[in-house]
C-alpha cells in the first residue's frame, strides 16, 4: 500500500503502491487541490519526485499549481536540481497538436527520472 499522508485516502481508498489509479469528479469537486496534496506529501515524506502534465489546463490553474508548489517548497527557484516536481503543459490557447503531446512528454519525463536517476516517480496527467 502506498501511504499519501492524506487520511481519508489511506483509509477508506488506500492506493496501491506500483499500481495506477483513475480520478474522476465533476468540474469544482477538488481534483487539482488532491493532485497538489499529494505532490507536497510525496514531496516532503518519500523524497519521490512527482510529474504533472496538464492536458488542456486553463492558463490560471497552471500559474495556481506552479505558485503553491513554489510557496511550499516543492519548486526551488534558486536551485531547479533540488525541486520535487517537473510540470508541462498544453494549455487551452495552444493547438490539438501541442496538447496531445503532453502526455507523451510527462511520461518520457517521469521515465527519465525512473530509469536514469533511480528515483521513485509519481506521474499525474490531468
């Protein structure tokens, strides 16, 4: 079992650690503040490194998710080696083309840091 750090998850649907798991609520319900949670927790309690790849994102959630990981510590400005966190987008102003590749980027991203720096990796696409 993989331990989030968020109780409710842990307790009542634990996730399984090496597994995949589907989140799926209406628009409002919460998604992007559990997926910003869950980076922090990661974060802060497995030294794990998280990749976000938003597919169709609104311009003000991408700038909201960068601030609060930026705020948490999560994101080092000053020293980018040290960050938790790799972020890509494919915002609503861009076109099909460059949102369907964000997938793809965020999966060669997460497997770079499985593969070539040996870390655990926590892979969001949203």
């Amino acid at each position: 079992i993989f331990e989030t750090g968020i109780k409710v998850v842990d307790l009542l649907a634990p996730y399984r650690r090496g597994g995949k798991i589907g989140l799926f609520g209406g628009a409002g319900v919460g998604k992007t503040v559990l997926i910003m949670e869950l980076i922090n927790n990661i974060a802060k309690a497995h030294g794990g490194v998280s990749v976000f790849g938003g597919v169709g994102e609104r311009t003000r959630e991408g700038n909201d998710l960068y601030m609060e990981m930026k705020e948490s510590g999560v994101i080092n400005e000053d020293n980018l080696g040290e960050s938790k966190v790799a972020l890509v987008y494919g915002q609503m102003n861009e076109p099909p083309g460059a949102r369907m590749r964000v997938g793809l980027t965020a999966l060669t991203m997460a497997e770079y840091f499985r593969d070539i720096n040996k870390q655990d990796v926590l892979l969001f696409i949203d």
